[in-house]
C-alpha cells in the first residue's frame, strides 16, 4: 500500500509541473478550483482503496469513477466502451467480423441456421436453413443462449471450427469444418422488384459502405426496369453521420443542405451541404419509417422530406437528434460522447423531450399506434422547399401515417393466453416447419396453411404443457399461427427473400407504399398523390 501512495503521490507532483506547479501554489487557489477538486477526488479514491470494508481493486475504482461521470450526464448515448462493447460498435460501423456467416436463433433448445450468407464460408461448406448445429469442436451445444451461441462461432479470421449439424430427412449427423473468414454485413438486406414497375430496397444500419451498397442496388433495379422506389428504413438504428450525409447525396442537388451540426467546438459545428449531381432526379421515392429509425436513418429522412425529395409513409421515428463522437482510449476501449445536436435543412430538431429513454421509448410505442404525447414545438414553424409545415421535436413525422400492424383482439387473447409459454410457441412453429419442408409437402410459397396444421400446433402447444385460452383466444390463434407457421416454414423450406414476399402481402405500410409508387409518374406526383390518399384503418 506504501508503494502504491508514492506511486500516487509521485503521479500528482507530475501533473503539479505540467499544470502550473499548483501544489507549490496551494494557498492562493479559489476555494472550489478545479484543481482542489482534483485533489479531492484523489484523496476520496485513496481512502476507498485503503479503508473500505470490502477490498476493491483500484482499477475497478477508476472504472466505477468514470461509469459514475458519465452516468451523471443523464444522457444514454454518453458511455464508455469496454472490450465487447467496442468490438460491437466497430463490428455494426464496419459491417466486419470474423466467423463463419450464418444467421441463427435458438430455437427448441438447439442453435438453428435461419439462413447462410450468401458467398460466406458456411455458405460454401454446404450449410442450409433450417439445420441444428447440435456440436460445436465436439462440445454438445444443447441449451445454449443466442449470445453464446454467437460469441463461439465468431472468431479470428483463418481459424477452423468442427460443425456437427441435424438436417431433416438426413439419419445421422452432418460434420463441417469450416475455416472462418471476414464477414461482411451488408447495410442493403432486401433488394427487390415488387412489381414490373416498382422496386423495394431495404437498408440498415448506416455503415461504412451504404451509399455504395444502395448506389449498386439501385442501379441493378433500374436494369430490371424500377420506375419507383419504395426505401424501407424501418428498423434502422442509424449509425455513421457521413454515411447518413452519403446516402442523402444520392438523391439531392448539389448546394442543397444536408444536415446542420452544432456544438460547443469549432470542430462540431459544421454545415454539409450535397457534393454530387445525382443520378436519379425523376425517380419518386417512398421511404418508410417507424419508431425504430432513428440517427442517420433520422437524417436521411429529415433531408429527403425538407427538400420534397421524396414522400415519408408509415410513423413517427425514434427523434434522436445527437451526434456522437468517438475516441479509441486503448486498443480495447473507447469514449463515445454526444457533441453536438443536428438539425434538418430546414432548422429543426428532432429530438424527443424526455426524462429518461425508458419515457422516450413509451412515447415512440404511442407515436407508433396513433396516439403520439410528444407536445409539438409550434413556437417555430418550419417549411419545406415547397412550403409545406413542419415542427420541430417528436422525432421525424411522416407525410402520410400509416400506423403498423397490430394484433387483432381475438389473437391478442391468444398471446396473453400463452403467457412465459410463448418461447415454447416459437419452439413449436420451428420443429413443425422443418417437418413440413423435410416432407416435401412444401411445393410452393405461397402454399395455404390448412386447418389441420393449425390444430397440429396447438396440439403439440397443449401437449407441452401451454395455455391455449378460451374460445376467443382459440379463434385467435387460428389466424396468427397460420400466418406466423407460414411465415416461418417458407423461411426454411425457400429463404429468405421468399419469406419477405409472404410478409410483404400482410404488410400494410408496404401496401400503402406500394399503391402510391404505382401510380407516381414524377416525383412532384407522389407528394400530390400523398397528400391525398387516406391512410388505411387499423385492424382491431
């Protein structure tokens, strides 16, 4: 302990002659200086460290101290990033990681491959939907969590890892060894013709290579001749200013206003005006949002929307305004810190007023639904280019609100019925859409959910001990488990992009979009078209 206060006396005599020599000035300090407090907080730290009942290392002391700064701010987005927590930050920017390029979840007890990526090692080794890794370098891999799951199949680039999977209509085990590799993420997860005429893009997060990966889908769509575009950013979480600045590029005229950053630096002040002419003045565009836009998804839209670039159908987003920054501290750790507020073209901001996340996430859960608490700042008016009214706060509002789907009451009871036993229903939909496609009575996908399969769930949901409910509830379920069984045999049975056409026809802010982009010649038609198209009326 001698050793570690002359270390720690030896320390502030150091700071002592980079600052001024304040220990040698003591006497002359304003009471309060920061300097005092300095001291203050050293003497504070080392009493805990020598005295306090139960022994605490002092690195865990610094640690405590700078999760307690920051945690004072009262700003969620102001946080020190450990090992994994930087890793995942670094790993959602760049779309990178090691492993093997499989997208799973665990499903009755067991890690289940929903897809591999296309061109990945899993890909190449054979790996299909719907398999079970039951084996992981010989270690039984029953009962694992996702995250354990996830975190042993990453790892470094070029190192091996043994498979054992269970296929349907296989008798014994499959064995891969697989050598892991760099996986990226694409920002673009959908892209797709609707229709002859219209074309669908879904995009998220904002990494480092979304302006490319949307510039390489849009050019393919327009080959296969897209007139219209429906740009889904629901869901999108946001992610890299510049990239949200890149995106927006490719749909405004150079001069025109991007985003406007401010902050107490020269540095974080900043004006980012279009660069670039761009490729596709003609194209009208519909880009969805809802309450899990937020960040850079927010700016693309804010952007789009104040220069009537394109019109915004479905819910309010999340109204996160805040730019972050980012310092590496070590190799394993870094510092991210909100430094600045952004603001649309037009002025606004669109950050929700709240007490805590948790208030502003219930705002953006009733935003979604209709019933938006957000007050409106209608202290400052806002317009678009062409003169349209806007406010600032509550997020990004849509041209045209569209509320989500919701369950119906009947399937509501269902729900509620089932109650802890719901990972039990999703178990149960898993195991029995991998009979259906292992018995071959999947010939196409858009094939009908009869009733026997129905009941064939619920009997084996009652069998492992689930409330099903009363006749309300039953006749509930019979539409949610034909939905959601069809939804989830397709994905096994014909991937992917199969399983999103069946869940386009029951998505009802894609069908409002898609009936919009059909008939948009121009996009000073689509905003006219918006502007008189109701919304449909909501299921109950």
């Amino acid at each position: 302990m001698k050793h570690r206060k002359l270390f720690l006396v030896t320390g502030i005599m150091a700071v002592a002659l980079v600052s001024g020599g304040w220990l040698l000035q003591h006497e002359a300090e304003p009471v309060g200086s920061v300097y005092r407090q300095a001291r203050l907080f050293e003497d504070v730290l080392a009493h805990v460290a020598d005295y306090y009942v139960d022994s605490l290392d002092e690195r865990q002391l610094y640690q405590m101290a700078i999760d307690g700064l920051l945690d004072r701010l009262h700003d969620p987005y102001s946080v020190f990033l450990k090992r994994d927590d930087f890793r995942a930050l670094s790993e959602a920017t760049s779309g990178n990681y090691g492993g093997l390029g499989i997208q799973i979840d665990v499903r009755d007890g067991w890690i289940t491959v929903i897809a591999p990526l296309p061109d990945t090692p899993a890909d190449r080794a054979g790996i299909m939907s719907g398999d079970q890794v039951v084996a992981l370098d010989g270690r039984s891999t029953e009962g694992w969590k996702n995250d354990q799951a996830v975190k042993e199949l990453r790892g470094q680039p070029g190192s091996t890892v043994e498979l054992r999977v269970r296929r349907v209509g296989v008798e014994q085990p499959l064995t891969f060894r697989i050598t892991r590799a760099t996986i990226h993420i694409h920002s673009v997860y959908v892209s797709q013709m609707l229709d002859e005429k219209v074309g669908f893009i879904a995009l998220s997060p904002v990494s480092e290579t979304s302006a490319s990966e949307l510039t390489k889908a849009i050019l393919e769509l327009t080959k296969k001749g897209m007139k219209s575009l429906i740009l889904d950013l629901r869901g999108n979480p946001g992610g890299l200013l510049d990239q949200g600045i890149a995106v927006s590029d490719l749909f405004l005229d150079p001069g025109q206003e991007v985003v406007e950053t401010r902050g107490r630096t020269p540095s974080s002040s900043r004006l980012f005006r279009d660069s670039k002419t761009q490729e596709w003045p003609g194209l009208p565009i519909v880009v969805l949002i809802n309450g899990g836009s937020a960040s850079a998804a927010e700016i693309i839209a804010g952007a789009l929307q104040d220069h009537d670039r394109a019109l915004l159908v479905g819910a309010p987003t999340f109204g996160k305004g805040l730019v972050q920054s980012l310092w590496q501290l070590t190799p394993e750790t870094a510092l991210k810190l909100t430094t600045a507020r952004w603001y649309t073209p037009s002025g606004r901001t669109i950050q929700r007023k709240s007490k805590s996340e948790a208030e502003q996430e219930a705002q953006v859960a009733l935003a979604e639904q209709g019933r938006d608490t957000t007050q409106l700042d209608t202290s400052q008016v806002f317009r678009t280019d062409n003169g349209r009214v806007e406010y600032g706060g509550g997020g990004i509002r849509p041209d045209l609100f569209v509320p989500a789907d919701t369950l119906s009451t009947p399937e509501r009871a269902f729900v509620k019925a089932l109650g802890s036993k719901i990972t039990v229903y999703r178990d149960v939909l898993s195991s029995y859409s991998l009979e259906l496609k292992g018995s071959g009575r999947l010939k196409d996908p858009a094939f009908v959910v009869t009733d026997d399969m129905v009941r064939t769930v619920l009997a084996r949901l009652r069998a492992r001990g689930a409330d099903v409910g009363d006749d309300v509830a039953v006749r509930g379920a019979q539409t949610l488990v034909a939905r959601e069984l069809g939804y989830e045999a397709v994905q096994y049975a014909f991937g992917r992009t199969a399983e999103f056409r069946r869940r386009m026809a029951d998505d009802r802010q894609i069908r409002e979009a898609l009936a919009l982009a059909r008939r948009a010649k121009s996009p000073q038609d689509l905003l006219a078209l918006g502007t008189a198209h109701p919304a449909a009326a909501p299921r109950n």
